[in-house]
C-alpha cells in the first residue's frame, strides 16, 4: 500500500508540473506580445499588415505579416469582426469564462503544488504512519488475520502452566455466555512476564489463532512520537478499531517502552510518554469486559512499570512465562524439528538435557545451526553430530581455528584449562564437567564446560565454596606450574567470576557468619557507583565486607592449590592429553586421567556405525557464558 500511495503521488505531481508549465508557456506567449495602440492595429488591418487575429475578452492578439506577435486593448467596437471578415483575416475568439478559469488555475497551481510537497514530507518524517500526514494520532496497530499464519497452541511448547492461565481467556472469546450466565466476569487483560526468547509473542498470537479472532500487535515504542499528544491520540484510536473488530485481542508488546513509572521523566506533566500512559490507564476503565476486548501485552522489565498499570481492573493477570525445564525443552525441540529432517541418531531428550537454560528462542537457534552446518557438508539429513557442533558454537563460541597461537601459548592454555577440570572432577559438589578445549572459541583462548545434573533451583553453601575452588583452579594451575613470577592475565575472567560469587554470598545471601543475615546490596552498589544506594553503611562494615570477600576467594585458591598438588600426575596427563586432541569430552578426560586412550575401541565401532557424539548425561539448568581467560562456568544464580 505504502508503494502504490507514493508512485501515485509522483504521478499526480508530474501531471501538475506538465500542466502548470503549459500554462505558464501560454502566459509567458502573451508577455512577450509587444503592445501596440488600437489605432495601430487598426492602420494594419487596413494596411494588409495582418496575418491572423484572436480575440481573448477585451485582448486582441494579431500576428504580423512580419512575423511578430502583437497585443492591443479592444474599445466598445461592434464592427471589428466584420471589418477583419472583409479584409479576408482570419479571426478568432476565446470566451472570457474560459480565460478567467485560466487565470484561476494558474493562480491556484502553485499553492496546490506546495501543500502536495508539505504533505509529503510530512508523511516520510511520520514513517507514512496510517492516513499519511493527516495520521499522525491514528493507531499503528496491525491486524493480524489467518493469511498470515495461524498460530495455534501445538506451536506453543515448555510453557504448559502459563497456557493453562491463558486457556479460560481462549475459552471467553468462543463462548461468553459460558461465564456470563454466573455473573463472572473475563480478566480485561493479561500481562505476560518472562525472560526475551521465552515465546512472550508466540503465545499471544496462539490465543488469538486459537479463537479465532482478530489479533491487533503493536509495540510500546509505537505510541510514543516527537509531537506531544500524539501517542494519546494513538491509544484512543486503537481502542475505537478493537471496539469495531470485538471480539478481538489488542496485544502490546514491550510494554515498558510507554509504561515506566511516573515522575521520573524530565518534562513532568507535559511528557509525552507520561500523557500516553494516562491515556492508556484511562482507556483500560473506558470499557467493559463483555465487549469482547481482551489486551495483552509482554515484558521482560516488570519491575520499571507503573503501579497503576499492574492493579485489577486492567491488567488482572500476571503470567510469568519462564524460561523452560529439560521436559519443557525437549517438546520445543520437537516444535521446532517437525520441518527438519533428523537422522536416525538424533535424540531430542539428551539434546534438551544438554542445554541448560536455553530459552525457546535459543532451541529455534540451535535447530537452525545443526541444519546448517548438516546442509554445509551436504547430508541430506541432521545428525546427532551437527546438533552437538551447533550445541557448542551457540555455547562455546565459534572455532577460531585460524588463530595463531605458539606452543608455549597453547601449554600455559593447555595446564590452565585442566586444572579446571581437576578441581570439577574431585570436589562432589562441583557440576560434572561436559566439556574442556583449547581450541580458541569466541574471545577465549580455551574453556572447560560443567553442566549441572539437575534443574538447579537454588545454591548452597557448600556448593559456592566448591564452584569457587573450581573458578579460581586455572591460576593455581598456572602458578602451580610456572612458579608465581609468570603468571598471566589469564586468569582475569576467572578472578572476575569469583569476585562477583564471592560478593553475591556476602551481601545478598547471608553467606558470612561475620557480615551476618543482612542485604547490603544497595548499599554496595550505592558505594560502587552503579547507583544510588538505599541506605549508607560505615565505613567498619564496607571493610569487613571486603575482608571476607577476599577470604573467600583466598580459600577457594589454596583449596584449589592443595587439590593440583595431590593431583599433579592426574593433571599433568590430561594437560598432556588436551595438547594431543585439542578438545575432550566428560567421559574421555576421565579416562584421560586413569593413563587411558581416550577413545576405547567399542567407542570408535559406534561412533563409525551411527555418526553420533557421545551422549551428554549432564541436565543443565543454567545457560553457561564464556569466559575472556578460557574457563566457562554457569551464571550463579541466586
């Protein structure tokens, strides 16, 4: 539509450009007509001095036998015609009407062509928002119908509780009288909460499929322009085209973009985005339940909108949409699967056991890679292989095979990275390590992988201590082996995940039996600049805190020192074995350790007969993230 509306523009203003241009010819003919008296003229008529003559209201024009053109004033003269008849001159006339819609037109021309250029521009500064320039306050909703793609709740997977809210709604819009005869009354909207990836837009899109009705999408950022008042205008026309369109559902998404408290903005009352917030809210009461309009709207910011927005009456749900559990994530990876075709080796349930934390978005990325890579090499299927290179590309990184590294980089690399897996490996509570390489991946030189064996939902203790132990066992790795005048900034990731645990157990997690069971989080980050805390301490307790800070940290490394002692053999031959193979799996560094091949000869016959990797036993629940120095550890999370 934008198309057709601007080349029909151009055309239009192409024909007034042709047609003023013709006008302006014909006027500027008769400028350049050199005046005569009528006299004149008439002494030329009797001469035989005139070739033609034309007769435009009280104007006569008459061409010359010289060839020029001329231009006279006609007194109240009844006989000219018949005496320019009489001397065989041709004569012709033009009616003051048309002449005066002439002049009109030529007038009137320029003006038109200026306000078609303003408007013009003016709607391409808006965006060719909808009704061009005279639209800036209509709604830029779109309706969304069946030919775009029915979306349905089987396309919707790892999010059950949060369909099982949203059903009821679903259930409304095919049968209101359902509810309606015992007096119950449908929620008028639903918020849905949730990390981005989660398939926050995909389940909205479901209930509208699943309905049957008019699905109206906007985002946030849409209402909000660079004239005051427009965003308002914006919100009431939506809610007019959702009143006509009933039942339908209007969803929002990034609500944040308009919903933020109030106050905080500079232009107090006259802010743009507060006015369109207001509007909102009092659109939100204008309407009654039963006129069918169900409002929808997605964020992943919760906590930066408007305690006005979130109370019954507008928005009476709050669906947390999280992000999906190894049951939850094997189902999406059948979703996204049905249009690729699998190997006979590819098992989804070990794939989803494999990806911790891994939103639905990820799951669609993760598909998409194996089928590339798979496409790259020319099968015609997906293979169990693929979906574990892609696994570790969207993990790990992509290999960075043309890096130039020399043999003492990639020993100190080499000692680092299996110090790591020593420590994992001997501490119970450590997570099982999945995978360690000195192949440099992303912006890291080498990394090891520890995936948790269950859906973690909390941290213990023990379980920080021990993490890190295995966080800070690369520098006691290198220092164990180079002696403390050559260590490396290698370390820095890991002293930096350290730090963040350490300080997490101390200040939010009543971990420290010194600081004791106080939040000193604000206040920390009040005094670290990152904004501005809710109270102030002394200076006594942000030294303390400090102290044990370190004291943790100093622990985990002399733990992690006196365990690389104990085990140096160990770790001296899987350092050997990475140097050898570049990148081992859980189960071969183990057998690494132990003096053994790291591949058995059954290992070899399977993996020759079905093209698969080694299984990953491991079920993950938080999403690991690379470290600059090569370690990779999952986010701790409280």
């Amino acid at each position: 539509m934008g198309t057709a509306r601007n080349i029909a523009f151009w055309v239009v203003l192409l024909l007034l450009i042709v047609a003023l241009f013709n006008l302006f010819s014909g006027t500027g003919n008769t400028l350049q007509s050199r005046e005569v008296p009528y006299s004149q003229f008439m002494q030329s008529v009797e001469d035989g001095n005139v070739s033609s003559v034309t007769v435009d209201g009280e104007q006569v024009r008459f061409r010359g036998n010289d060839g020029n053109d001329y231009v006279t004033i006609k007194p109240e003269d009844a006989e000219l015609t018949n005496k320019l008849i009489e001397e065989g001159i041709p004569v012709s006339a033009k009616s003051q009407e048309e002449s005066g819609f002439q002049a009109f037109l030529v007038s009137l021309l320029p003006i038109l062509l200026l306000i078609g250029v303003w408007i013009y521009f003016m709607n391409r500064m808006q965006g060719g928002g909808k009704g061009g320039a005279m639209g800036f306050g209509k709604s830029r909703a779109k309706l969304l119908t069946e030919k775009h793609g029915r979306v349905t709740f089987d396309d919707v997977a790892g999010i059950d509780e949060a369909k099982e809210e949203l059903e009821e709604i679903v259930e409304f819009l095919r049968n209101p009288q359902k509810f309606s005869r015992l007096g119950g009354k449908i929620p008028k909207g639903a918020l849905l909460v949730g990390p981005p990836g989660t398939g926050k837009t995909l389940l909205a899109r479901a209930i509208a499929g699943e309905a049957g009705v008019p699905f109206f999408t906007i985002s946030g950022s849409d209402f909000v322009e660079m004239f005051v008042g427009v965003g308002a205008s914006r919100v009431r026309d939506m809610f007019e085209q959702a009143k006509k369109n009933a039942p339908c559902i209007v969803f929002i998404d990034e609500i944040d973009a308009v919903g933020r408290h109030r106050g905080a903005g500079y232009g107090g009352g006259n802010d743009e985005r507060e006015q369109t917030l207001n509007q909102l809210l009092v659109e939100m009461d204008g309407f009654e339940s039963n006129e069918g309009v169900i409002i929808l709207a997605a964020t992943n910011r919760r906590d930066v909108l408007d305690p006005a927005l979130l109370r019954p009456g507008r928005f009476d749900r709050q669906v947390t949409v999280p992000n999906p559990d190894i049951k939850g994530r094997e189902k999406i990876l059948s979703v996204h699967a049905r249009k690729t075709p699998l190997g006979p080796d590819v098992d989804l349930r070990i794939i989803a056991r494999g990806t911790p934390g891994f939103s639905g978005a990820d799951l669609a990325n993760l598909v998409n890679e194996a089928a590339l890579m798979a496409a790259r090499v020319g099968r015609r299927f997906v293979t169990m292989v693929d979906f574990e290179n892609a696994k570790d590309k969207v993990m790990m990184g992509a290999e960075r095979r043309s890096m130039v590294l020399t043999p003492d980089q990639k020993e100190k690399t080499a000692y680092h990275e299996a110090g790591h897996a020593v420590v994992g490996l001997e501490l119970p509570k450590c997570d099982p390590v999945y995978k360690a390489t000195i192949i440099p991946r992303g912006g890291a030189l080498g990394m090891v992988v520890s995936l948790p064996e269950i859906d973690r939902l909390n941290w213990h203790k023990s379980e920080c201590e021990q993490k890190l132990a295995m966080t800070m066992a690369g520098k006691a790795a290198e220092i164990l082996k180079y002696g403390e005048g050559d260590v490396s900034n290698g370390p820095a990731g890991d002293i930096q995940q350290a730090s963040a645990l350490a300080r997490a157990m101390v200040l939010r997690w009543g971990m420290s039996d010194k600081v004791g069971n106080v939040d000193y989080e604000q206040a920390h980050e009040g005094y670290m600049g990152n904004g501005a805390g809710g109270f102030s301490v002394s200076a006594h307790t942000k030294e303390m805190i400090e102290e044990e800070v370190k004291r943790m940290i100093d622990e985990a490394y002399q733990w992690a020192f006196r365990i690389l002692t104990e085990k140096k053999e160990a770790w001296e031959r899987l350092a050997e074995g990475l140097l050898e193979y570049e990148t081992l799996t859980g189960e071969e560094i183990k057998r690494v350790i132990k003096g053994e091949p790291p591949h058995s000869n059954d290992d070899e016959e399977d993996k020759s007969d079905t093209g698969s990797a080694p299984s990953v036993t491991a079920i993950p629940k938080t999403k690991p993230r690379p470290k600059s120095d090569g370690g990779l550890e999952p986010e701790p999370t409280a």
